[in-house]
C-alpha cells in the first residue's frame, strides 16, 4: 500500500476544504494510507484551543475540537515519535546545516523524520519541506 503522511497544512485543508483536497486524494480515504504524526495532532490542537479565546464562541471551540478528533480518527494511522524517528531527525537536521541550508523548525523537522521514518510521501505545501524533495518524496496537493 502506497501511504502519505499528511502535515498540518494538509490536514488543516482536510478540515476547511474537504471536497477540494479531497479531489487529490488516489482513491477512497481508507484505500489512500492516509498517515499524519502526532506532532501534527498537536498542532490543530492548538488551533482548535486557540478557539478558546475572547473572539470566539464556546460552540466554535467544540466544534472544531469535536473536528479535529474526527479527522484523526479517520486516518490510516497516527504515528508517534519513536527512538528511531530522533536518530533520523538528528540526521535530517544535521545534514541541512552540514549543506549550508536552514534547519526546519522543531516541529517540521519531527513531521520530516516520521515521514522518513515510515517511508511515506510527505504531503505539504509548506515552502521549507518542499525544498526537502531530494530527501525524501514530496507532494503538494494545492497545486
């Protein structure tokens, strides 16, 4: 089975933009391998606790929660930072220096590795794991 590992952009246009992101999607959901790292689900968790704040209702910050637990439970798998995922985030971060390039941030760099990890293509559209495509497999699916 061919699996994605989607990052919190991917996830996020799950979310807000289902029929769109989902147009990219090979196949039915269950059949895709669909995969995102549990760095990911803290991420909207964020998001979704933001909601929390003086410019948002309570039904907003249930809703969205309510969403975001749906979203993951739907997913292939949720994968959790393992003693090999930090070797090869060790590595990953490590050779961008040792190239000159710039590191990712913590959180990119642990979604990079858990793809790495696993052997996934990794679906982002954010711009600094894109320039990892001579890494590891790519896909931005906004484009």
């Amino acid at each position: 089975m061919r699996g994605y590992l989607l990052d919190s952009t991917a996830l996020i246009d799950l979310l807000d933009e289902w029929p769109e992101a989902g147009d990219r999607i090979p196949g039915t959901r269950a059949a895709a391998g669909l995969c995102a790292s549990i760095v990911s689900k803290g991420e909207l968790m964020v998001g979704a606790y933001m909601l929390q704040g003086p410019n948002h209702t309570p039904d907003e910050f249930v809703s969205e929660l309510g969403n975001v637990k749906r979203l993951f439970a739907d997913l292939t798998a949720v994968y959790p930072v393992t003693d090999e995922t930090t070797a090869l985030y060790g590595r990953l971060q490590a050779q961008l220096i040792l190239q000159g390039k710039r590191k990712l941030t913590i959180n990119d760099g642990w979604i990079a590795a858990t793809a790495l990890e696993h052997r996934l293509t990794l679906v982002t559209s954010d711009q600094r794991l894109k320039d990892l495509g001579d890494l590891l497999r790519i896909e931005d699916w906004r484009v």
